[in-house]
C-alpha cells in the first residue's frame, strides 16, 4: 500500500508538472498572439467605423492567467482522474475471472484454508493489493481461525467498507480541485474589476475602452472558471459511482464464491 502511494504521488507531481507546460507553451505560442491579433483587428475596425459592433473570440476569452491557470488545474484534475479510472477499471476487471478456481458445488472446510490462501498468494503483488484479493483472503484466514461463517461475513464488510472511505478520502485533492478552479475564475473577476475602477478617470473624459477591457477580464475568467467546474465534477460524480459500484461487487463476489461454500 505505501508503495502505491508512493507511486500514485509521484505521478500526480509529474502530471502537475507536464499539465503546466503543455499548457503554458499553448498560451504562449498560439492563445495569446492569437487574442492580441484579433484585439488590433477590432480596434481598426471601431477606429474605421465607430458603428462597428464587435466580434467575440475564443481566444481573447481564455487568454488571460486566471484561465490558464483554470486549464492548468483541469489537465491536471483530468489525468488523476484517468489514473483512478483505470485502477479502478483493472479491479473490476478482476472480478470476472475465478480466484480461488473450486469445483462448482464443493464446499470449504477448514482443511481448505492454505491452499486456498496460497492460490490467492500466487496472484501478481499488483493484484494482491487490490480489494478483491484482500477481502477473500481476509475471510478466509478469519474462517480458518474462528470455522464462524458469521465472523467471516463480518470481517469481508469490514475490509470493503473501510476500502469504500480510503477510495473516498484519495478523492479529496480532486474535489479540492474543482473547488479551486471556481476560486480561481472569482480572482479574475476581482482583479478585472478593480483594474476597470482604477480606469473610472478615463472614463469620465470619455474613453471607456480601459474599462471595458478589465471588465471582459472579468467576466471571461468566471464564465471559463463555472464552464470547466461543470465538466470535472461531472467526471468526479462517474469515477466515485465507479468505486462504489466495485465496493458493492466485490462484496458479491466474495460472498457468492466463498461465504456460502464455507462448511463450519
């Protein structure tokens, strides 16, 4: 388990690392000389023709640092996900195939415990650490110590349920996360309207363009900051019924393989 820490931590600084990157050199070699050029565009148009209604852009939407750093924490929050998923996804997978490899209708007794304990043993370190794994093999080291059926029922709840909290506490640095991004846009809109207060003198001598431009700031960090925390926590939402569907079957699975062939 520490080792799987370990490696989970160490991915997600590298994935931080890589998402900050990836993103900051998109920001810097397309979106940002891409919104100036529209901006110089708009501006010779009004300057042209002062009825000139103007053209929205995608890029001068999400060019300012609010919203790279929204995208920074949304790749981020997006390759923890994936990593999640597909552990998730290979435990599941587990639970098609048949561990302890019995007879259909043999039941186990006692005398059955270590090999039965063995062949669970025998599975790949990867796998041994998953739930399904541990579950069984908790039930069956507490069946061949106290030949109580019930105890053993007790004891494979005990392990799911506190392996149902551990998944559910790992989620909390991407439900930070999505609580962030939200944080995020709201200091853009703070920062874009103090900017366009700072410009109220222009204005009074009849040049808004200063406040128009920190108001957009403002408003475009928001809209792309709620746009992106709609997305993730809808991804949260399927990876946590994704976990607590694989509580739910290895539950089943134990008890439909293993609980009820016991013998006491």
């Amino acid at each position: 388990m520490k080792k799987t820490f370990s490696n989970e931590f160490i991915f997600q600084v590298f994935a931080l690392l890589i998402a900050f990157i990836i993103v900051h050199a998109i920001y810097v070699s397309l979106v940002r000389p891409a919104a100036a050029v529209h901006q110089q565009q708009q501006a010779e148009m009004i300057k042209a023709n002062p009825e000139y209604v103007t053209k929205d852009s995608f890029f001068v939407v999400i060019k300012d640092y609010e919203q790279e750093t929204c995208f920074t924490l949304m790749f981020w929050a997006f390759s923890i996900l994936g990593y999640k998923g597909i552990a998730g996804r290979r435990q599941q997978q587990l639970l098609e195939r048949d561990l302890l490899q019995l007879p259909q209708g043999l039941p186990i007794g006692q005398e059955d415990a270590r090999a039965l304990v063995t062949r669970l043993e025998g599975l790949p370190d990867t796998e041994q650490n998953y739930l399904l794994p541990r579950a069984m093999l908790t039930g069956i080291e507490r069946f061949s110590a106290t030949r109580h059926v019930q105890d053993v029922s007790t004891a494979v709840r005990d392990v799911c349920e506190s392996e149902g909290e551990r998944m559910e506490s790992e989620l909390s640095i991407i439900r930070y996360l999505a609580w962030a991004i939200p944080s995020v846009g709201f200091i853009g809109t703070v920062r874009g309207i103090g900017n366009a207060l700072g410009q109220a003198h222009r204005a009074v001598e009849g040049d808004i363009t200063g406040i128009t431009s920190n108001l957009g700031v403002a408003f475009n960090s928001t809209f792309v900051a709620l746009v992106i925390s709609i997305v993730l926590m809808f991804f949260i939402h399927q990876l946590q019924l994704m976990q607590e569907r694989l509580v739910l079957d290895s539950e089943r699975y134990v008890d439909h393989w293993l609980i009820r062939k016991l013998r006491a």
